[in-house]
C-alpha cells in the first residue's frame, strides 16, 4: 500500500505492465508510470488540482507558478525553488546548474548528431503540434551525461519523451527502427504464431492476468510498447 506521510493512511494500489512501462495505480488518483529506465511520469486525477505542492508545481494549470518555494514565494531561479525543497537540512545547497556537455565535450558532437532525429523528417508531422527545441536541448543533455555508460538508454529514453508528446497532442510518429533504440517484440513470439507486436502509440486496455476485467484508467494515456496480437 502507499501511505500518506501526514496521516498514515493506507491507500490501496494496483502494479500492472502496459507496453513497456510499469505502471502503479493507486486508488487516491494517484499514477505513477516507469519506463523501468530514466523516465517516470506522475499523473494525477483533477481532485488534485491546486492541492499538491513540491518540485512537480502544485497542478492548478498555471505554469507561471510553477516555481512556488516551501515558503510559497514564487521565484524565477531554478537553484533557488529547488533548494527551498531540500528533504533534509543537512543536504548542501545546490550553488550551480551542471552542463553535462561542459564537463565531458568530447560527447557532445555524438550527442547533437544523435539528437537530431528530434528535429528532423521522422518527426515533421508533429513539430507544428509541439517545439521540438526544448526536448533536443534536453536530449543532448542527456546524451552528454551518460559518459559512463548507458549511452544508447539516455539517449533512446529522451527520444522517446518527445514521442511521447507528440503522441499525445495527437500526433502517432514511428520512430523506432532496427538501428535507433529498437524493441524487438516479435522476438519473443513462438515459432510460427504471432503473439507480440511492437505498437509505437499503445494499444487498446487489454484483458491480462493482472487486470482480468480489462479495466484502465482515463488518466492513464496510450504507451508505447508491446500488445497481443489480436
């Protein structure tokens, strides 16, 4: 069960898989959903509005406000807003924003060619819907901090946020391929019989195992991944 820190309620939840995310289902309105790599996303029902506070904003619709302090002072600086929510006192303030390409240069031209999958043809039908440039700057960030490894993961996870995104301002792009960040679903299927397909923009909630009545949450949007043949 979850529990809520200030009353030690317990609160019933659900773990199902759904393409290739984990996603954990509480019964507060809470979801939270893993790509059991680098990217989690936290959705909540609209009984949440403008009643949360922390990093993740206070969910009212406003993105102006999104830099509320424990104090509730709004501010601009991002040190600022993300030290006011420090956990434990004894944890050094954070007095600089790292840029992982300033710290490891050598990575950032392999970076930005890799990245530019984002802005180029393969996403073209979706870059009117959502600005491709704030999830490149990103992308290459995150390409550039992976120097110890894990280089195609970072990489692929921030591709994929972009799909994401795209996907859901209505816009389904197919950007997987054998040679960039492939999921081989098909794989896994037994000799002679189809039973996964890789679906790029999710599939339709599914009866399983762990979910029998085939019932999903509205809050829970398509995700990528695999799904039975039908």
């Amino acid at each position: 069960v979850l529990k809520y820190v200030n009353t030690g309620e317990d609160i019933p939840y659900q773990i199902r898989t759904m393409g290739i995310y984990l996603v954990i289902e509480a019964d507060n309105g809470l979801i939270i959903i893993w790509d059991r790599k680098t990217s989690i996303y936290i959705k909540l029902s609209p009984d949440f509005n403008g009643n949360v506070c922390g990093l993740c904003g206070n969910y009212d619709g406003n993105a102006n406000n999104d830099f509320t302090t424990r104090s509730q002072e709004v501010v601009v600086d991002s040190l600022d807003f993300g030290n006011s929510w420090k956990f434990s006192p004894m944890c050094p303030e954070a007095l600089a924003i790292q840029k992982p390409c300033t710290s490891n240069p050598y990575r950032e031209a392999w970076a930005q060619k890799q990245c530019s999958i984002i802005n180029s043809n393969v996403f073209s039908s979706c870059h009117s819907q959502v600005d491709p440039s704030t999830y490149y700057d990103n992308c290459v960030s995150d390409a550039c901090a992976c120097n110890t490894g894990g280089d195609c993961e970072c990489f692929c996870t921030a591709v994929a946020a972009y799909a994401e995104a795209c996907n859901a301002a209505g816009s389904c792009v197919q950007w997987r391929t054998p040679k960039v960040c492939p999921l081989f679903c098909e794989y896994f299927n037994p000799p002679d019989e189809c039973e996964w397909h890789y679906q790029p923009c999710g599939a339709p909630c599914m009866k399983t195992c762990r979910n029998p009545q085939g019932n999903c949450s509205v809050h829970i949007p398509a995700l990528e991944g695999r799904s039975l043949c039908l």
